[in-house]
C-alpha cells in the first residue's frame, strides 16, 4: 500500500493527513515532497496526523527528523498528531520521542501552536 498525503487549513495550522506506510522509496518521497512544497509557500505550522499510517521504517524515521529539521531551519514548528502504537513504539525505542512534540487530540494540537 502507498502513502498519500491531504492537506487543510485550520487557524493557520497546515494539517498533514497521511495514510499507508512511511517507508525506502515512495513513502518517504511523498512526505519530503509535502513538507518541502508547505514550507516554500511560507506554511510553518505543520502537524502531521499520523492516525492511519500503518508502517514506519528506518527510512521514515529518517524523513520524519528531516522535516522536522526542515521546519525548524525556517523558524517553524513541526508536530506529530495521533500515532498509532506501533509507530509511538518505534519512535520510544529510538529515543525520537522526546524530540518530537507528540498530541492524541487534533484542538489541543492546534491549541499549542504558539500564536
């Protein structure tokens, strides 16, 4: 299964909904694809809504620190929204949790944006 990525708008926020499998080769391009083409249209307030990604591999990881990266190079802030146990899993084992800033609820996600 591909991944395929939505976006929206909401109070500023660019919501990321992605789907499918964050993986080597099309999953990982799909995602650097939508986070380059966000930040070079000036939008810096991404939360990625990860509630139906099934699977992350290293490779997704790797895209996942690279966005955030991305993101915080322009002075934004890059958030994760809804992980689904295994990918919460992976990302405790391999100590991204605490790098990330991680929400269950999409109002308190769009809430803690600094205005």
């Amino acid at each position: 299964m591909s991944m395929k990525a939505s976006n929206r708008q909401v109070d500023g926020i660019t919501i990321v909904d992605l789907s499918g499998r964050i993986t080597l080769g099309e999953g990982s391009v799909v995602l650097r694809d939508t986070i380059r083409d966000l930040v070079s249209k000036g939008n810096i307030k991404i939360l990625l809504n990860l509630g139906d990604v099934t699977y992350i591999d290293s490779s997704g990881i790797g895209e996942l620190v690279s966005a955030f990266t991305t993101v915080r190079n322009q002075n934004g802030e890059l958030k994760l929204l809804k992980l689904t146990k295994k990918v919460h899993d992976l990302l405790q084992i391999t100590k991204l949790y605490t790098v990330f800033d991680i929400k269950d609820d999409e109002a308190v996600a769009i809430q803690s944006f600094a205005k």
